[in-house]
C-alpha cells in the first residue's frame, strides 16, 4: 500500500529525493521511516519522522538526509545530499498506523551512487 520513488543512479556528491505515498487508505500515521539495504548487510533505518515532526536520523547519514513529511498527503520524503558510494543500496518506506501500530512497508527503490 506504500508507492516508492525517486531513486536511481548519481554520481558521487549529488542528490536525490525519495517520496513515499500511501495507495490505499491508511488512516492514523504515527512515524513514518526510511530503511536502506546495501547487498550483503541488513537493513537499516535511516531516518525517521513522528507525526508532530521530530526527526532522527543515522549518523552516517546526519548532516547530508533530510526526511520530511506531508501529512495532508500522507506522504513522507527523503532529501539526500552530498551522496557517497556507501549510501548505495536499496531504500525502504515504512509508516506505522493505526491503534496497533501496524507496520507498512513500501517495495523499495535503488539508489545507486558511482564514485
């Protein structure tokens, strides 16, 4: 029910922004995440966002991703700068509704950067 884009190849130093919308009806969005899964490693949160705004991020990636989020469009979107090599790897959206806190997860896109 997540639709995953932006992704693609850059060369090292540049940027992309991801976007993660909602298909169907999901109502009552607490945080809403990206994950990222370079071959060979488990996956990993990148950044997330709370529904009042409060942001985290990875430290690897501090300084360089913004996440950000619209919630009249139930939308979340990740701004990445400054790319690097290791930032290649396939990126997730998830987004955690409801009352019980059911998890959503987009199918991911690729972002590869080239050195």
């Amino acid at each position: 029910q997540l639709q995953a884009s932006g992704g693609g190849l850059v060369q090292a130093g540049g940027s992309l922004r991801l976007s993660c919308a909602t298909s169907g009806s999901i109502s009552n969005i607490r945080t809403m995440d990206w994950y990222r899964q370079a071959p060979g490693k488990q996956r990993e949160l990148v950044a997330s966002i709370t529904s009042g705004g409060s942001s985290n991020y990875a430290d690897s990636v501090k300084g360089r991703f913004t996440i950000s989020r619209d919630n009249a469009k139930n939308t979340v979107y990740l701004q990445m700068n400054s790319l690097k090599p290791e930032d290649t790897a396939v990126y997730y959206c998830k987004m955690v509704a409801g009352l019980f806190k059911h998890d959503y997860w987009g199918q991911g896109t690729l972002v590869t950067v080239s050195s």
